[in-house]
C-alpha cells in the first residue's frame, strides 16, 4: 500500500514513511493510493475477533512495510493499559448505543490511536536508529494522549501547543503534570487554531522540519485516522448480532473532521449497506454542520463552550474529505486550500448533493448540552461528558425508525467536572488517576501565538 499527497506534491510512499513524514511536504494531508473493500463473508468472519484481532485484520490492509508478527506485538501493547478488556465496549440504552472510547490511560478517544502511535515511533525510531521531535496542537485531548504515548522514550521529544486557559483544568493537569524530560508543555496565548496554524506553518517550513526531525501527532496524521477506522468496525460487527445484520448510523461530535473521517473510510472499506448514516455533530462552533448543511465552509469567531475540544474553526482534517469530494483531484484540493488560507471561506454549495450522501450534520447549543446531560442521568443513571451529549443530542433529533444508532462516547465525563455537575446538579467522583493529578506541580510555558517564538523554543530543547 502506498501513499499519496492531498496536494499530488508527494511521490507514492509507503506507510512507515507516510507515518513519519506527518504532513506532506508539499503542505497536503497524506492518504491511501486505494481503501481496500472487504467483502461479505470476510465481514462476517471477523465477528468473534477480539479488538487487537480486528485492528490487526483492518490495519495490515493498510501497512505492508511492517512483519505481521511486528504489527501484531505492536498493536496487543497499544491495548493492555486499557481498564476495559473490549477496548471500546457498547452500552446499550434502550435503542441508543454508547460506544465508549474512554477506556485509556488519559480517558479519552484519542488514547485508542496514540497508544498505538507511540509504539509505532518507537518501533522505527529503534529499527532504523533514528530520533524525532513531534510537534502538535491540542484541543483538549490529543495533547495528554499522545505524552502518554511517548513520555520516556529515548529517541523521542513532544512539544504539545495547547490554547491557554481555553482546556478543562483536569485536561491541562494531564498535560503539564508530566515532568519527564522528553516533554514539553506549550500555553499559546490564542484559540486552537492559532495553535494549529502555527504547527501547519512551521511542518511547512521544510529546511526546518528536515533539520529538527519534526513528527506528527495531530490527526493530520494518517496513522491516527487509520487507528480509529477500527472502532466504527468493532461496533457494525457487535451490532449485526444485536440487530439481526440491519445497517448501522453513528453520531459522531466532532470539531476537527478526523473522527468522523475515520467513519467515511470505514463505510468505504465495508461491504454495501454496512453503515447507514454519518451524523456529524458539531458545538456551537458550526463551521462543519453549515458545511453539511448549506455548503459553506467559512470561518467564525471561536466561542468558549462547555465541549471545549470541538472549540475549532478550522478542521484539520477536511481536506482529506475535501479530496474525494473534488474526485480526487489534487490541484483543485490545493486551490482551495490556499484560497481558504487566504480568504477564510469555501463556497461548496454546487457540491451539496454529493456531501449530503456522505454526511448529515447538526449543530447543539450549550442549553441542549446540559438538558441532555441531565436527561440521561435521570433516565439512565448514566453521565455523558459534554462531547458526548453533543452526539446524543444530535442523534435523538435524526435517528431513523428501525436503524440502529451508535453514540461515540468521546471523554470520561470527570474530565469535565464542573460543566457535568452544573447538569446533574451532584458531586462527580473523579476516577484515581485523575484525582491524584489535581495537587501535582505543573511545567509549562506560557508563549505568544508566535511561530518564530515557537520555533525558537523546539530549536533550544529539541534532540539533535
């Protein structure tokens, strides 16, 4: 399997490549040459598979560079910190389905891909003798998962830009409590995107991310997206004994595209009638769902809500959607791209028939956030976090009669205390891991959203 540039800049590489080199040098996002289709009876014969089977089956489609027997201890490793032996379990609430994904080490999603990405680094850092300085912005999560993933190693440096005082405390806490010597904590005074735009700049700048080595953590790349193709599978094959091989929908909230994206692969990958409907759910930053909805891809003022990782104005990962919308067409992919650098909005409405197939999209607002938080702790004695009940929420409202409907369950609701206690008006107990952050000192940098201040900083500390 090789892989190709969004922006058509980059040669077919293979994937071990693909994974290090991030974003492409040609400023695009990297993807698969072909997705791979899974037929019927291969479908259904992964049915008893545990998690770490099943990424296996669905990952080995995708990397060929990599011994079978490698990528197999590599992936069972990525697993065993999980506190759920399914991984990813299913909660079934009357005819809604929760698919937790909270299960890791930092309590979120993003753990599912960057434990795993972490290995992966580790695995080519040591075969090849090589170092590496990962750079990324977070939004929350990303950010504590991926320090996760690579605090310790040796032949590793992580330097993780998060908006200042934008995160939860406890999502702060995760990040700046990790005094190992390979991690450094960035406080960018500015949005996420002030922060992303600054990781995109300075991958940009190739003569400096060829010096200092730079690697991706983000979810531009393809690494991540691939990890979490994996759990849109799992939950269509458990489902399809639930309910009895019926085509599967999922709301997904999402603020940066990549989850959702994983979704779209998944649906390409499996056989026809697989997965029903894509239910994009966005806060009240709506710059996907007016995408969806009316094919307006425009920037707006970030506003601060109680779902602070959706908090974005610009989806990292849209362009990888915005590739197979344009029939894969790499030079009206870059066009685009570089207008919307420029001018902040796509006009996409002679598109919207063909993103109305792939995506159905709504918009929550805070006052349903906490009415759906409340509602399911009352009728359920069940607590969603804030990007959850932003699923939920859309899900109730677009649901189909007989079609079942999976709610990805994105954070542990502690993450979120104060918002999730504001909802169901009771203390929330934090999990152990959690509570023994809260007194731990911090170290972090508080910066400028400066790109040449940030520059300065990797070029004093990175590994050279």
């Amino acid at each position: 399997m090789h892989y190709l540039s969004t922006r058509g800049g980059v040669e077919p590489i293979p994937f071990t490549e693909a994974m290090m080199m991030g974003l492409g040098v040609d400023g695009g996002l990297l993807l698969p040459r072909a997705i791979p289709r899974i037929n019927r009876s291969t479908f259904e014969s992964w049915q008893e598979l545990s998690y770490g089977q099943l990424a296996f089956e669905v990952m080995s489609r995708f990397i060929d560079d990599i011994p079978a027997a490698d990528l197999k201890e590599m992936i069972h490793a990525s697993y065993t910190s999980f506190t759920h032996q399914e991984v990813t379990p299913l909660v079934h609430l009357d005819d809604m389905h929760i698919l937790e994904l909270f299960h890791g080490p930092t309590f979120a999603f993003k753990d599912i891909a960057l434990q795993f990405l972490g290995n992966l680094f580790d695995y080519i850092l040591n075969r090849d003798d090589l170092t590496i300085n990962i750079l990324g912005a977070t939004s929350g999560d990303t950010g504590s998962a991926a320090i996760a993933g690579v605090r310790g190693k040796e032949r590793i440096n992580i330097f993780i830009l998060h908006p200042h005082n934008r995160i939860s405390p406890i999502q702060e806490k995760q990040m700046t409590t990790v005094t190992d010597a390979n991690v450094f904590n960035i406080a960018v005074r500015g949005t996420f995107d002030d922060a992303q735009a600054i990781v995109k700049d300075v991958f940009g700048d190739i003569d400096f991310k060829t010096e200092y080595r730079l690697g991706a953590v983000n979810s531009i790349n393809w690494a991540r997206v691939l990890a979490q193709v994996v759990y849109f599978i799992y939950s269509c094959l458990h489902l399809s004994s639930h309910e009895k091989d019926r085509a599967t929908s999922f709301s997904v909230p999402t603020g940066n595209f990549g989850d959702i994206f994983a979704g779209f692969i998944a649906k390409k990958m499996l056989p026809e009638g697989s997965i029903n409907t894509l239910l994009l759910a966005t806060n009240a930053n709506d710059i996907l769902a007016r995408f969806v909805n009316e094919g307006d891809y425009s920037r707006g003022r970030v506003i601060a809500t109680s779902s602070p990782s959706m908090d974005i104005q610009a989806a990292s990962n849209f362009e990888r959607y915005l590739y197979y919308l344009y029939d894969r067409d790499p030079a009206r992919v870059k066009d685009s791209m570089e207008r919307f650098k420029q001018e902040g909005k796509l006009d996409l409405t002679s598109e919207l028939d063909k993103i109305k197939r792939d995506f159905t999209a709504v918009s929550v607002s805070e006052g349903k956030i906490r009415e759906t938080i409340a509602t399911y702790y009352n009728q359920h004695n069940y607590i969603l976090d804030p990007h959850t009940a932003v699923g939920v929420y859309a899900a109730t409202k677009h649901r189909k009669q007989g079609i079942p409907m999976v709610c990805l369950a994105t954070a542990h609701p502690a993450k979120f205390r104060e918002s999730v206690q504001m909802a169901i008006d009771k203390q929330l107990d934090l999990p152990k891991a959690l509570r023994s952050i809260i007194n731990k000192p911090s170290r972090c940098e508080v910066m400028n959203a400066d790109k040449k201040e940030i520059m300065t900083f990797i070029t004093k500390n990175a590994l050279k």
